[in-house]
C-alpha cells in the first residue's frame, strides 16, 4: 500500500486521466501526496477531474505524435492509460482505425517515456506504470487492434525496465479484467444490442465467463495497485505484469 505522502515532490503525468482508471488513478496519487497532471482529449472532463485532486489539466490528443512531443514531460511518474476499443472482425477490421489504436495506445506511450526517460535519470528516480489488460496477456476475438497494441505495450515495459534500472526507474504493466469504467458500460450496450441480450445478462454470460469472480472490478481497485508500484514497498518490483483478472488466466 502507498503511504499517504510518500509521493509528495514528485510529478505524476496520467495519460487518460479524465475518466474511469485515469481519474481513479489521479485520484489515489494525489492522496500519496504527488503532484498530478491530467492529460486528456476531453479537456473539459481534464480540468473537472485535475480541479479535484488539486492538479493541473492537459488537454492533448494523444494520437497526433508531433503534439506528444511538445508536452511537457519534466516528470516522476508516467501512467500510461488512454485508450479505447474497436470490435470488429480481423477481414473486416478498418484499417485506418488500427493504426489510429496503434499510435494511441503504444507509439503515444513510447514517445512520452522517451521525452519523460531524461528527468527521471537525472533525478535518479522513476516510475512508469502501463495500464495493459489482461488482453496484453491473452487475446480475445474482433479485438484485434486493442490485442496488438497491448501485446507491444508489455513489451515496451520490459526494455523501459531493462534500460531504466540503472537510474532507479522502474516499469511495469497492471493486466486487469474487466473494470466498471465508462468505456466497458459502452461496450455492455453494445453487446446488449448486438447478441439481443439485457445488459445483465451480458456481464454474467460474455464478459465475466471466462473469470473466477463474477463481478466487474471497480477501477479504485486497479489505481490502488498503480499507487502500490508507485511506493517504496514496490522499489525491486519491474519489468513484471500484474495480473487483476478474477481468475480468468488461471485456466
Ligand atoms: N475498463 C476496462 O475493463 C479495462 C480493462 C483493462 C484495461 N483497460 C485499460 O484501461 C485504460 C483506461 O480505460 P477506461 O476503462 O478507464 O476508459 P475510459 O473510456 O473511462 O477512459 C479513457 C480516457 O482516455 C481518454 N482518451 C481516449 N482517447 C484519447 C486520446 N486520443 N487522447 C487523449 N486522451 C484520450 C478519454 O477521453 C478518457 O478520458 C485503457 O488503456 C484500457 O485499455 C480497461
């Protein structure tokens, strides 16, 4: 557990950070004291939720790279987060839309650990935390692009912890199920209407099948889990993946 203000004087950059896991993410750093950025595409929900913890807003779109690189990235820790989901199948997936997933969700991330990468060697000190899925670990079917994306983020994460120990920098990915956010009440909607199924009957018999718990995992769980690779009780604890997925890989 993160002792509240043991991050006190360090910066923390939440990509994403304007709803579901981000915000619950911006949320729990603040509480250990850090000092959180919220960056966001929707920068109104940005300032909402950096007004809450006391933070300050970004409104950026992550998937335009040239405006990743002139963020400022002076900072301690890096949650890797915004991302969203396409379902389709693989010979009917558009194409323009995996490679907007793509830069989204892993050149974004290695773009901003390479601006972030200098501050945190210089200060000897670093965190960068990648919001994977437990679809970095497994795939599923119509993913395809949100699949791919998170398979090259736990890679990633590893030469980030290769490459970072030595500056006391360490990088690891959170791997959870299903988690109660914004983005995953969009897909039981969806879901609902394409198998003609109630919205209940979708979390119990298509999302919570393959899981040992049968409930969705509430997203403070997960930023509990960020704000734990974030303390000092995590410092040997890198280049791993932390898996929250009820069981599901167990089989
Ligand atoms: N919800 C889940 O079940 C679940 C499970 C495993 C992993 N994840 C991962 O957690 C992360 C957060 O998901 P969430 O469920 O909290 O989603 P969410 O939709 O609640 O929040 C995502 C945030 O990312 C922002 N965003 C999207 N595109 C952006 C862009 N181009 N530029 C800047 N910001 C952008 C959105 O505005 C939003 O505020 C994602 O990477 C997702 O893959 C979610």
């Amino acid at each position: 557990m993160a002792v509240n203000g043991s991050l006190v004087g360090r910066r923390a950059f939440i990509t994403g950070g304007a709803s579901g896991i981000g915000r619950a993410c911006a949320v729990r750093l603040a509480e250990a004291g850090a000092d959180v950025v919220v960056v966001d595409r929707d920068a109104d929900a940005a300032l909402a939720a950096a007004a809450e913890v006391g933070g300050t807003a970004v409104a950026a779109d992550l998937s335009d790279l040239d405006a990743v690189d002139r963020l400022d990235l002076a900072v301690d820790i890096l949650v890797n987060n915004a991302g969203l989901q396409h379902v389709a199948p693989l010979h009917e997936f558009p194409a323009d839309r995996f490679s907007y997933i793509l830069r989204l969700m892993l050149e974004a991330p290695f773009r901003l650990v390479r601006g972030a990468l200098p501050h945190m060697y210089e200060r000897g000190w670093g965190r960068v935390v990648n919001i994977s899925s437990i679809h970095g670990l497994r795939a599923s079917a119509y993913k395809s692009a949100y699949v791919t994306a998170k398979h090259g983020l736990e890679g990633l994460s590893k030469v980030i912890a290769l490459e970072g120990a030595e500056h006391g920098v360490t990088s690891n990915c959170v791997n959870p199920a299903y988690v109660r956010t914004p983005l995953v009440e969009g897909q039981i909607a969806d879901q609902a209407k394409a198998h003609g199924l109630s919205e209940d009957q979708v979390v119990e018999q298509v999302m919570l099948a393959p899981a040992a718990i049968k409930r969705l995992i509430e997203p403070d769980e997960v930023a509990e889990t960020v704000a734990w690779l974030c303390s000092p009780s995590a410092a040997s604890v890198t280049g791993t993946s932390l898996v929250m997925d009820g069981g599901w890989s167990a089989h």
